[in-house]
C-alpha cells in the first residue's frame, strides 16, 4: 500500500519538474545538484589563517553567504547583520542597530539570546568606492574592530570585511569572479 502514494508523488513530480523550481541554499552541494544549470556565485572567506568558497545568495533581506562547512552569513547590503558556525561552533552571532547618531551607529552584539556586549562603529568614505568603520567593542573585551564594504564600478558589493565579536580577528569575504 505505501506504493501508490509515491507512484503518485513521482508522477506529480514528473509533472510538475517544469513548473516548480527547488531551491536550497542551506546545502550548496544538493542545491548543485539539483540546479545544475545555476551558475553559482562564489566568494572567497577567510578568517583566522584559513581560506574557503562560500556561495551568495541574493534576497529580499540582502546578501546571503553559504559555506560548504556550514558557515552562514547575513549582509544587509551595508553591514554584517549574522553570522554562524565560525571556528568549528554552533553559535550564532547577530548585531541589532540600537542607535544611530550620523557617522555613528551603535549594534547590540548578541550570542544566541544571549547578550554579548554592545558596539560602535564610526563610518567614513575611503577613495569613493569603499566605506570603512572604525569599531570598539564597549564591554569586557574591548576589541577594537573594522566593518568594510568594498564596491565596484557598476555599485556591486564585491568587498566586506568585519570583526569577529569574540576573538577580535578580521573576517573577509571576496568577490571571485567566474569566467
């Protein structure tokens, strides 16, 4: 009895295989797979003395950057917003905006639920094609920090640098063009 409603998932499926289009990020490698004619974008991360490709995906909240080990990074088109499973952990770092004062916002910093320790950054231009912050962690730590953002001659994001919340190290993110 178990055959009929697959019989009738793969028929569906057969279908329905030009209407429907699958689609997942999380999984680089099956998301290849199953979209095989998707040319994916790739950038090149690297963080505390390693290197790696993560692929980009565009969305409605931005730039989302997936690892094939499972890295995941939020960019909202000007700043890292989340970030996870950096450094062989689970945790997952997010900044909120809790104020901004002109040149100057300040993030809260949170690990999970829990509360870090707050951020603030002070912006300026650099040679018109990149925007750089200088940043001071204001609890404990004390780290002081970068968040960068590099773009091309058309306006497209093809640098983003930040400061990881709990080492100090910078992160980089890299535009690798196809060709």
């Amino acid at each position: 009895m178990m055959w009929r409603p697959l019989t009738t998932f793969l028929i569906l499926a057969a279908f329905l295989s030009g209407c429907v289009s699958v689609r997942t990020p999380q999984l680089p490698q099956l998301d290849m797979l199953i979209n095989p004619g998707d040319v994916p974008e790739m950038w090149q991360l690297s963080f505390a003395g390693s290197s790696r490709e993560v692929r980009a995906i565009y969305s409605s909240r931005g730039i989302e950057f997936v690892g094939f080990q499972g890295e995941l990074i939020w960019f909202d088109g000007q700043y890292v917003r989340q970030m996870m499973r950096f450094n062989q952990t689970d945790s997952l770092y997010t900044w909120t905006l809790q104020k901004r004062a002109g040149p100057v916002q300040e993030y809260r910093v949170f690990d999970g639920s829990r509360f870090l320790e707050s951020e603030r950054c002070t912006s300026r231009s650099v040679d018109g094609d990149k925007t750089s912050s200088s940043c001071l962690y204001l609890g404990k730590s004390q780290i002081q920090g970068v968040k960068k953002v590099g773009v091309d001659q058309t306006g497209r994001v093809n640098f983003i640098a930040w400061t990881h919340p709990t080492t100090g190290q910078t992160i980089e993110l890299n535009f690798r063009p196809t060709n």
